[in-house]
C-alpha cells in the first residue's frame, strides 16, 4: 500500500510538474478531487488493519498535502510567469505621451491684482469694490475737485451719454478715471475704521502705446481712523514694498499734489541695486474728502494711495509693451 | 520746466557746477522737496582732448577734390598735420582740434590713420560732432583771439553748467520761476535768498504814460503799463542769449529777450509793445463773437466771447489777454520806445481760452498756473535793468499806469494753524516754536498765539488757504523722510468678502478646464453689437478716441469672438478663452445697470461642450441654472442655444453662435459658448454641505432607454426619472443618445443608467421593480416610451 501511495504521489507530482500553466486551475480537481487516484486510495484504507490504517493514512496525507503544495507553487509560478508575460506585452515608452487637454491660464493682470490682493489681506485690509461707470460726484466733485478744478484736465476723463447727440460731460455720467471714488462710497457705506483697498479697471483718453492703454487697473488703500498720521501711511508703505516686493525693498515717500490728499506724495520703491522705482501717490485724505465721505475732520483721519496693477504685472514678466497684454494672442497668454 | 543750475545760483549758491557730487546732493534735496527732478543735463563740460589750435595753412589733396592737408599749432610752436574733408577754413582760422585718442560724443575713437601713407594727426571737429549745435557743414571757427592749445569750451568761453529738468506739480506756481525754485532751496537750507547781479542802470524819465481802459477787471486783476524810450533794438548779451537757449528759448533781440528772461527769472510774463502802436491807450474787454485776431505764430483765431482781447486805442485787438500776442504787435528793428504791459490774469479764464484755441505759451503755462499778483513791480525793474545793459541811454519813464480788476486777489492774507492739528496729521510733536523756523523763510509769517498761529500767506503763494496747506509745508520743509513710521491697528481683520472668493474660485475651475482668461477692451463700435446679435440699445462714448471704441459692450461674446479670429488668423484653432468683466446696458437713470459677467467660448467644440462646462461651474459654485431652449437668445444658433433661467429670470445664454455671428466676426470654427450674470452667482453662497454618511449597502444598476420626441428635453426626461427613483437614487446619467433605425424620426432613444441603494439594508428585486414601474409612468406623462 504504501508502495502504491509512493508511487501515485510521485505520478501526481510528475503531473503538476508537467501540467501547461494554462490549465493549472484543473489540477486540484485533477489530483486531489474525489475522482482522483489519491483520493481513491483514501478508500481503501477501510480495508487495512489498525496499524497498517495509521501508517497507510499518514502516508497518504503526506502525500496529499505535498500535491497540494506543489500545485499551489505551480499556479503561483503561473500566476507569475502571467505577470510577466503581461508587464512586457504592455511596455510603454512615457515620452510618447500624447498631449492631454491644455490647462487654462489667467491673464497677467489677474494675477498682479490677486498677489496685490493677498499682500494687503495680509496686512489688514479688505478688498472693495465700486462701478465703472461713474457719476461725476463720485469721480471729481467729491475728491475735492470741483467743477472747473484745473486738475480735472489731466485726467482726460471719457464722458458717457445715452445718446451720441449728448455733449461731453452734460449728463455728468463718465467712465471712472481712477479708483478713488471707491473711497468715497466706502466712507458713505460705513463707520470707520476703514481699512480697504479697491482694485478696479479705469479709463482715460489715452492713445495706447508701449507703456499706456486706454482701459487699465489701479489698486487704491483707503486707511480712515481715529489718529491716523503721515506716520502710519510711510509705515504702511514700507510694511507694502516689503510684502510684496522682498525685504530687501525699502520706500521713501516725497511731496507731491493731489487734489483728495494733504499732504500729497509720490511714493518709491529703492530696489536692492540702489535704483528707484516711482510707484504711486499717496497722502493724508483732505479734509474736503473726508467731509463728502460723511466724515469730520475733527473726529477722524486717513490716508490714501494708489498705484497701476498693469504696470507690476509687465515688470514682472518682462513684457516690454502692455498692449500685447491686450491682444489676446493665446501664444502670450499661455506664456504666464 | 527747465532750470539752469548757474542761474539757481544767482539767488543762491546752491551747488558748483563742476562737482558732480554737489549737483547730485541738490537735485535729491529738490526732489525731496516735491520739485522732481526728471532728468540732469551737464553742459559746457565738453569733449575731453579737443583743444584750440590755428590753422598754419591748407593744402589740396593731389587727386581727392575733396580732402585737404591742414597743418595746424595748438600753441606749442609746432606743425601738426591733419587730412579734413571740409574746406571752410583758411590760414589764421581758430578751429577745433580732437587730438588722437579723444573719445568722441558718437563713440569714435581719434587713430593716426593715414592716407598715402601720410598719418593724420587728429582731427578738426564741427559743431553737430562736438554735441554743441546743428552746424554740420563745415569746421567750427573758433574766436580769432582765443588762446591756442585750451579746452575748446574755454576757447569759446563756454562754462560748466547743469540743467535741471523739474517735473513740478499743479500747485506749485511759484516754482515756474528760478527765484520760485531758488525760495524753496534757501528756506530749506535755511540760508538767505540771494539778489541776482543787477543788471545795468537806467535813468528815470519824465511822467510817459500808456491810457488803460480795464473793461473786464473779473478776468483781468491787474494791468500795467510802462513806458521805455532811448532804446535800440539789437542782440542780446552773450549770457543772456546763453541762459534762454540752453532753457529751450530761442534768442530774438534785446528787448524780446529782457521780456523772456523777466519771465523765467520772476514768474511774471510781460510783453513789450511798440509804443507808437499803443501810445493812444489799451483796451482789455472780452472779445465780440467770432472776432478774429491773427497771433504772434501767424495762426488765425476766431474768439468767443469768453475770450479776453487786449485791443489798442482804435479797438483792434494786439493780443489775447495772457495767452499771445497778435502778430502786428512785435517790435521792429527801428523801435526806439516800447510800452511795457505786465498784467495778471484770472487763471481758469486763461485755461479755457488756451483749451479752446489749442494754443499753449510759455505766459498761458504760467497764468494758468496762477501769477503772483504782487510781482509786477519787481519785473518792470528787472527788465529796465537787463534792457540798460544794451541800451546805455535807456529812460524808464515814470507814470506807469496800474489798473486794478476785481479778479485780484487779496495780498493779506492769513490763515489760522493749530499746533495740535500739525501734529495729529503727521504724528509729530512740534512744539508753537518749533514752527517758525520751519515756515518763515518760505515768506509765511507766523505770529504764535497759545496753540493757535496765525500765518499770514506770500501773494505768491495761491496754493495755500487752510490750515492743511500749511500742515504740508510743514512736512515738506520739517522732511518726509523725517517723519516716523508706523503702522495702524487695523481693528478688521484682512479678508476677501465671500462673493471675491467665490470669483477666484471660478477662476480656477476655469483654468482647471482648460479655459484662458483674455481681457478684450469693453469699448465696441456703434454696430458691433448688432452684428454680433445682442440687441437693445447701448451707452455711447461722447468723446471716444476712435469711432471703433464708441459705445459700451452690452455682452462680452463680441470681445471674445475677435480674440478667437485673431488666434484662428495665426493658426491656432480650438483655443479656449474666457472673460469676466463688466457689461453697461443703459438703465433707468443716467447710469447703466451695469454689471459683472462671465463668458466662456471654446473654439471647435459644440453646445454640448458649453453645457458639460457650464455645468461643471455650475456645481464647483454650488449654483444651478435651467436651460430653457424654447426661448433663443441672439446671436446663438437657433437650434443649438438656449438661454439659463434662474426661477423667472434670464441669467445668461448657451450654445453656440450662430454661423452668420461668426462669419460676420473673422471666425470660422463652431464656436461653443456660455455668458452668465456673476453677481447673483457670486452673491449667494449656498451653505455647507451637510455630511451624508456613505451606506455600505450594495448598489444594483438599473439600465432605461425611453424612445422620446425631439422637442422635449432629455433634461426634463431625467428629472421625472430622478422623481421616480427617489430616495433610492444615488446617480442618474444619460449614457446613450441614438437616433437612426428602429427609432421613430422626430425622436430619440435616451439611455439612463439608474444607481440604485437601499441605505438601510440589501436592495431586493422588488425594489428595483417598484422604481421601473415609477419610472416608465414618470416618462409616460413626457410622452416617451420604455425602449423595448
């Protein structure tokens, strides 16, 4: 008997050693199902006496377990050799990869006044914003410039009517020359303290050329409080430039005019070479301004400023003209 | 404005015109005095090696006509021989040696470079390539009797200078003059302002006066005039002629020039009349409608009345008050008496009239400005004196007359400056005294009374009426960059509001579907509108640069459509571009309705791809929109548009454009497109989403295709199969659209794929049987029928 076990695992061994890997999930049944010659002998064992029943079966088991185990590497072996046969049917050079959907890009000037924007949430201020299309009051007369103040000249303003037979001006309704009159609606929309910038698009009458455009972005700071001084406008300058530029930026602010500050400065940005950049105006708000904000004088203080969104989104890249800003050419804007 | 710094110095000094380092120092302290300096230009420093030498004699090259020997001495008692191929010098001549190794001004350098092996030993220079004039065609020829072998800039006297170029601001009037600039460089180094050299006497004559009929005293605050004799008309001193050309002014005679110069140095413009012309009187009245007056540039001008006219005794107008003379008025060679008008003018009047006539001079520049009403005096001096230098025998006769207008202003004034106030605007901790020092040299007289001063204001200084005005000269003279930093406790603390979040947002699911941000200019023709299919009426641009920028865009698909041809023209087709920006359709009122939008337009794609991408906006802002295809917006393909309805309103189009649209703007791709209102998007921000715990119960799939005419909207098929399936629903999605064999025409079968889920235990059949049963009674009120 035991003979006959030896040499039935041997064949079944033999089989599992043999077997095409393609049918390696039949041997078990094969082998070691009911109808299998091991399983057969299993049978047999009623026949044998006490001791040769014990001896046979432990035999048998033995060499039903070690089939088993070779069937189990086989089909591992299988599974393997599978594997393989399918990694290397599946190779794939990467850099013939095909390109996918092109991603999207924002334009220069969004970018620009998102970080402009960042920088100031920072430092404490909210984001405003107003029309573009404004009323003269908002726009002039409130910025303590009133009808027929020189300083409106310079700002070749574009008038808007319902109608081309209007004059220029006669319904006193315009396309905002600046971003200032946002300081105005804030100061009419709420108590202080104010602590906002209004980024925005302005117009003005300007043929376009390398470092002008008709249609622009300004950001605009309006700080209104109790015992706001020049003090705190020169430290909200330079705390800016650092912000945004580096800390190896520092400003400087210079006398200036505006008609909605006083005092008026120009304020510079000294880059780490020693050179100056002219960034934008600032000053205290005017009194006059404070007043048609809803405000007295007496009671609270500001300072404004402002400076080109266009203007630091070309530094940037180095974009030698703005107009191609404008252009729309998918070859520029996909550059950014 | 230009200033030249040797002039400065006349009321100074301030700096030494040949140290860089001294000139640097005071164009920062103008600068930082609010005068900007634009740009810094040194003259007189000359080219370094170009000396003074006399031409020994000239020889003509034996076969080039056009080349000649020169020997020259440049005083070292020694022949040096150079080639030049000009020919306007002769033996005797003084000219310009560039000896070799001198850099020139274009960047070449002087070589012994011969011709027939004959080296030349330099070169003799013109005026254009020594960088001092225009004179190109010959050789400069200096001064007979200047000495050999110096720098050519001595030989011909030129000193070393500087001309500052000053950006000054509007409310600086004061500074269009050199005093004006010099004042505020002595206040604030607080030196003295110095007198210029005086020029040279005259005599006081006998009472010689010039009648002044002052008609118009509201425009017109001030009018004198002066009477001249024993004068003759010739050429300016070297100097004088010197100081206007460098300053841009071209020098024209001795009388024309002392009237310039007074101008530039004082601030006050003044015109010098013949006197035979306007012995018999002035008249200054506002002109007579379409009066005609040919000015002192031969320009023809018709008048309003708002124009002012200074008329002589006949009442023909000699010139427009404070803008320019008329071209009758100009002084001839044989003039030998002159009537002097210095007046001051209203400024607004002047800026209207210089707008009107496009006509801007040097005295209009300065009125507009504002004059200083109390300088007249000083000027009709001046230019007697700077007169006698040329005229030796000049009378200044006495009988000016001074017509006074109620237009000028008052030369007493003061205005009241609390301490306290100084130091709350600026953060400062001036003490009553600490002020004066700071103001008085500026001619503000302080009078310290407690807190409060009382600052009495220079008739030069119109800026200034309140007690900010005097706050900033406080600054100015105390320093900016003295003044401390700080920086404001912001009680808020910096956010963006949610609806700016929002927009960001957008802008990155934008990007992230492959869709670029352009920025088209919101200015549009009058008919681009209409072509592009939006209609109703839009703002006009009353004064637009251009008549293609006219109007305001009442939608952004124009500005978007000209940027796809544009890209289409230089071979890139497909692109993918969106815009938010502001649209102005008129409103009820004078202003717009303006407000802000979103349009996306994807080249080459369809109105199925507006939608997939719409929709995808639409979830990432949790927003909705229904697409209500029974209603056609314009300008979309009228088969494949639709407008979004939020509840009763349209808040946008989708689609595609429509095929004449395109073509109309360069375009010749299908061009998908959507266009929303952002403000209500933005505006409402829908609250978190609450936590759905994900069921672990198995989902079955429940697989529906309804045969369902054209003209009902498969949205609205899968909205009753959603209703149907109910709570079990956990997604519906149309997979399949067939229309061909098997299928009615005028309809379609629409494939659905139903996910199914009990969330509380195992979905049976009988489940899934229920929600089929729902769902084929759902379609059936749609007309569409289970696809067998």
């Amino acid at each position: 008997m035991i003979d006959d076990i030896r040499s039935a695992c041997d064949e079944a061994l033999a089989a599992v050693a043999s077997a095409h890997l393609d049918v390696v999930d039949q041997l078990h049944a094969e082998l070691l199902g009911k109808r299998s010659h091991l399983s057969g002998m299993k049978a047999k064992l009623g026949s044998l006496d006490a001791e040769e029943r014990r001896v046979a079966g432990s035999a048998l088991n033995q060499a039903m377990a070690s089939v088993s185990a070779a069937i189990d590497e086989r089909r591992a072996q299988a599974q393997r050799a599978a594997l393989e046969a399918r990694i290397d049917a599946e190779r794939l050079d990467l850099t013939e990869a095909p390109p996918v959907g092109r991603r999207g890009h924002l334009h220069l000037v969004t970018q620009a006044w998102e970080q402009l924007e960042d920088v100031f949430v920072g430092l404490g201020f909210t984001v405003a914003e107003g029309p573009e299309v404004e009323t003269d009051w908002y726009n002039f007369e409130a910025l303590n410039m009133g009808e027929g103040h020189p300083a409106r000249g310079e700002f070749d303003t574009l008038f808007v009517g319902r109608s081309d037979n209007e004059l220029p001006g006669e319904s006193g309704i315009l396309l905002r020359t600046h971003t200032s009159p946002v300081q105005i609606r804030a100061m009419l929309a709420q108590e202080p303290p104010i602590h906002i910038v209004a980024p925005g698009r302005v117009f003005r009458r300007d043929t376009p050329d390398a470092t002008h455009m008709p249609v622009f972005h300004q950001i605009e700071g309006l700080v209104v409080d109790r015992d706001i001084t020049m003090a705190d406008l020169a430290g909200t300058i330079e705390a800016f430039t650092r912000a945004f530029f580096g800390e190896e930026f520092t400003s400087r602010l210079r006398p200036s005019y505006f008609p909605f500050t006083e005092p008026s400065a120009e304020f510079d940005v000294r880059r780490p070479d020693g050179s100056w950049l002219e960034l934008g105006g600032c000053g205290m708000v005017h009194p006059e301004v404070l007043r048609a904000g809803g405000l007295d004088p007496e009671q609270w203080s500001g300072f404004a400023f402002g400076f080109g969104i266009d203007r630091m989104a070309v530094m940037r890249h180095g974009v030698s003209d703005i107009r191609d800003m404008y252009v729309n050419d998918i070859r520029f804007i996909e550059q950014f | 404005m230009k200033v030249l710094l040797s002039w400065l110095n006349d009321f100074g000094p301030f700096a030494d015109p040949s140290d860089e380092s001294s000139v640097e120092t005071l164009a920062d302290e103008m600068t930082a005095l609010g005068l900007a300096v634009e740009s810094i230009d040194r003259i007189g420093s000359g080219v370094d090696g170009v000396i003074s030498a006399k031409v020994l004699r000239v020889e003509q090259h034996p076969d080039a006509a056009k080349v000649r020997r020169v020997w020259v001495d440049a005083g070292e008692g020694q022949e040096r021989h150079v080639w030049c191929g000009a020919s306007n010098m002769a033996a005797g001549d003084v000219v310009a040696l560039a000896t070799l190794g001198t850099q020139m001004p274009d960047g070449r350098t002087i070589e012994r470079r011969g011709i027939l092996g004959i080296d030349s030993e330099g070169m003799l220079c013109s005026e254009t390539e020594l960088g001092i004039g225009s004179d190109g065609s010959g050789i400069m020829i200096l001064p007979a009797d200047a000495p050999l072998g110096v720098a050519y800039t001595e030989a011909i006297g030129l000193e070393d200078d500087v001309i500052f170029d000053l950006d000054l601001t509007r409310n600086r009037p004061d500074c269009w003059s050199v005093r004006g600039i010099a004042r505020d460089l002595a206040a604030h180094r607080r030196q003295p302002l110095a007198s210029p050299p005086a020029g040279a006497d005259y005599v006081e004559g006998a009472e010689r006066s010039v009648p002044v009929a002052l008609e118009a005293g509201d425009r017109c605050g001030r009018f004198t005039t002066t009477v001249l004799s024993n004068l003759a008309v010739t050429e300016s001193p070297e100097w004088i002629a010197r100081r206007l050309t460098s300053v841009g002014m071209r020098p024209i005679n001795n009388v024309v020039d002392a009237s310039n110069y007074v101008m530039l140095e004082l601030g006050q413009p003044n015109h010098a009349y013949d006197h035979d012309a306007v012995s018999s009187g002035l008249r200054i009245r506002q002109a007579k409608s379409d009066e005609r007056i040919t000015t002192l540039d031969g320009v023809e001008r018709v008048c309003v009345t708002d124009d002012l006219l200074i008329c002589d005794a006949s009442d023909a107008p000699v010139g427009i008050g404070g803008v320019m003379g008329g071209a009758d008025s100009e002084i001839a060679d044989s003039t030998t008496e002159v009537a002097l008008e210095v007046a001051w003018f209203e400024s607004m009047g002047i800026m209207r009239t210089a707008t009107r006539h496009a006509l801007r001079s040097e005295a209009s520049a300065r009125y507009e400005r504002g004059v200083d009403p109390a300088v007249a005096d000083d000027a009709i001096q001046r230019f007697a004196s700077l007169l006698a230098l040329t005229c030796p025998n000049l009378v200044l006769h006495a009988g000016t007359v001074d017509e006074r207008g109620s237009a000028l202003p008052s030369t007493e004034r003061s205005v009241e400056v609390r301490v306290s106030a100084v130091n709350r605007v600026l953060g400062t901790e001036f003490i009553a005294d600490d002020l004066p020092p700071l103001l008085d040299r500026l001619g503000l007289r302080v009078a310290i009374d407690d807190d409060r001063m009382s600052v009495a204001i220079p008739s030069w200084r119109p800026d200034i009426s309140g007690e900010i005005d005097v706050v900033e000269e406080v600054a100015r003279m105390f320093g900016y960059d003295r003044l401390g930093r700080s920086v404001p406790r912001a009680a808020v603390h910096g956010h963006l509001s949610a609806a700016q979040r929002r927009r960001r947002e957008l802008r990155r699911v934008l990007v992230g579907l492959g869709v670029s941000e352009a920025m088209p200019n919101p200015f549009v023709a009058s008919d681009t509108m209409a072509l592009a299919g939006v209609d109703g009426p839009t703002m006009r641009i009353l004064n637009p640069l251009v008549a293609e920028e006219s109007a305001l865009r009442t939608s952004l698909r124009p500005g978007l459509l000209a940027a796809v041809a544009h890209n289409e023209h230089h071979r890139r087709e497909g692109v993918s571009l969106f815009e938010i920006g502001h649209v102005y359709p008129p409103g009820d009122g004078d202003l717009p309705d303006e407000y802000e939008a979103l349009c996306v337009v994807l080249a080459g794609r369809n109105a199925h791809d507006a939608v997939a991408a719409w929709r995808e906006i639409a979830a990432a802002l949790g927003t909705g929109a229904m697409i209500d295809q029974g209603t056609r917006p314009g300008g979309l393909h009228p088969t494949r548009s639709a407008v979004l309805r939020s509840g009763r309103d349209v808040i946008g189009v989708i689609g595609e454009i429509a095929p004449d649209v395109a073509g109309r703007f360069g375009v010749s791709e299908r061009v998908a497109v959507f266009e929303v209102r952002l403000d209500g998007i933005l505006a409402s921000e829908p609250r978190p989403a609450s936590h759905r715990v994900v069921s672990r119960m198995p989902t079955s799939d429940l697989d529906l295709a309804f045969v369902m005419p054209d003209d009902t909207p498969a949205e609205r098929l899968e909205r009753a199969l959603r209703q149907a399936a109910g709570d079990l629903l956990v997604s519906c999605e149309l997979f399949d659209v067939y229309r061909g064999q098997g299928v009615d025409p005028g309809t379609r079968s629409l494939a659905f794929r139903l996910r199914l889920q009990q969330r509380e235990r195992n979905i049976t059949d009988a489940d899934i049987a229920a929600v089929r049963e729902r769902c084929i009674a759902g379609a059936e009120r749609l007309d569409a029928t289970l696809r067998g």
